[in-house]
C-alpha cells in the first residue's frame, strides 16, 4: 500500500527566505505526484504536476523535483512572502490505476514579515 | 469558468439521515474524484468515475454511493449518516485520470 510522508509538519521562516518542502512516497511504480496549496477553509489549488518521466517542473517562484527511484519530490520555493503561508500538499498517482491518489498530511507554511 | 462547484457549502445531519452532496464542473473533464478530509487522516479517496457512466471504488467508499449523472455531474449520497461521517468534502475533476486535479471549495458535514 503506498504511504506518502511530509516531514516537517510545520515550519516557519522569515520573509525572503528560500526554503524546501519535502514528499516521500514509498511505493516507486507512480504515475504522477502533484503539489497542491490549502488554505484554511478552502479547497485545494493546483500548484505543480509532475510526470513520472520527468525530473522537475517550475512555475514562477516554485520549482518542484521528482526522483522516484529514491522515493522523493521536493518542493522548492525561493524568496517566500507572508502570502504563501498555507498548508503545502502533495500527492500520488499509482500507474497500475492511474484514478486513484494517495495524499501526503501536509506542511503547514508560515512566512512571518 | 465557475470550475468546479459543490453545494452545500455547510451541512448538520441527525444521525440516519440520508443526504445527497452535488457537484458539477465546467471544464469539460472525464474523471471526477469525491474525497474526505479529516484532522491527522489526511485525504482520502471515497469514490472516483474515471469517465461517464463508470464508477469505482476509493479507499473509504463504505456508507458512500455515487452517481455520475453525465459529464459535469458528480452526486455523493450519504444513505443513512453516522457521527464518522462528520468530515470536509471534497469534490474534484481532470481532464483524464492521469491529468492534473483540480479541487471544488468543500462541504463541511456534521452529523450529531
């Protein structure tokens, strides 16, 4: 069964500050893992998609890494603002049944002015 | 583009009462997803329908049916709800399974 990991759970950081989000997943054979952003009370948005053939994809400010022998995506965001503080998600698509994901709990982000 | 929709946004069952959760999109997607978030569970996948006119089964699909009316329409029907069954839902689409997701605003149940 796959298990998808965030580590740390939550984390803070001054404004302008790089910093990396971690997803471990253990089961190799996915399809997809994407990252998504919650805020509270909201619903999901889409940040980043990555296939399983691919080893990064970037939007903006965000870069995200996928090296699936080891288990591993990265989230990378460079010069945080207090607007990115949420709750950073990211899950997995199993290539046997590609409808079905698995979800990491989360990190929750906060980015202090 | 509305994207996807769900109603209601709030909702307070008694215990055996039946409810339907609707959602609809407008991106013209095949697969549409209903999950269920909960504090320190995460979320998880209840039912999905890949495409109109089929339906499978997630990882907590029991005291769940679903039914994909036609293309746009995703229901959740709740046929007899229980205390377990408080959660926040969400409703999601893609273009095809192994596309990106794209997430509704959520339902928040309670039932007492």
């Amino acid at each position: 069964k796959q298990e998808v990991t965030q580590i740390p759970a939550a984390l803070s950081v001054p404004e302008g500050e790089n910093l990396v989000l971690n997803c471990s997943f253990t089961d190799s054979a996915i399809y997809n893992l994407q990252w998504f952003r919650q805020d509270p009370g909201k619903g999901l948005t889409s940040l980043l998609l990555i296939q399983s053939s691919q080893r990064e994809q970037t939007s903006g400010r965000l870069n995200a890494s996928l090296d699936k022998s080891s288990g591993r995506s990265t989230l990378y965001i460079a010069a945080s603002q207090p607007g990115d503080s949420a709750t950073y998600l990211c899950a997995v698509k199993r290539d046997t049944n590609a409808g079905k994901s698995t979800f990491g709990d989360g990190t929750t982000l906060t980015v202090k002015p | 583009n509305a994207g996807v929709t769900q109603t209601p946004k709030f909702q307070v069952l008694k215990t055996g009462q039946s409810m339907t959760l609707q959602c609809a999109q407008d991106m013209n997607h095949n697969s549409m997803y209903w999950y269920r978030q909960d504090p320190g569970m995460g979320l998880r996948l209840i039912y999905y329908s890949a495409s109109e006119g089929t339906t499978d089964k997630g990882e907590v699909p029991n005291g769940y049916n679903v039914s994909r009316l036609n293309k746009r329409e995703f229901s959740l029907r709740l046929e007899s709800a229980a205390p377990s069954q408080t959660s926040v839902y969400f409703c999601a689409s893609s273009r095809l399974a192994e596309y990106e997701q794209y997430f509704g605003p959520g339902t928040r149940l309670t039932v007492t």
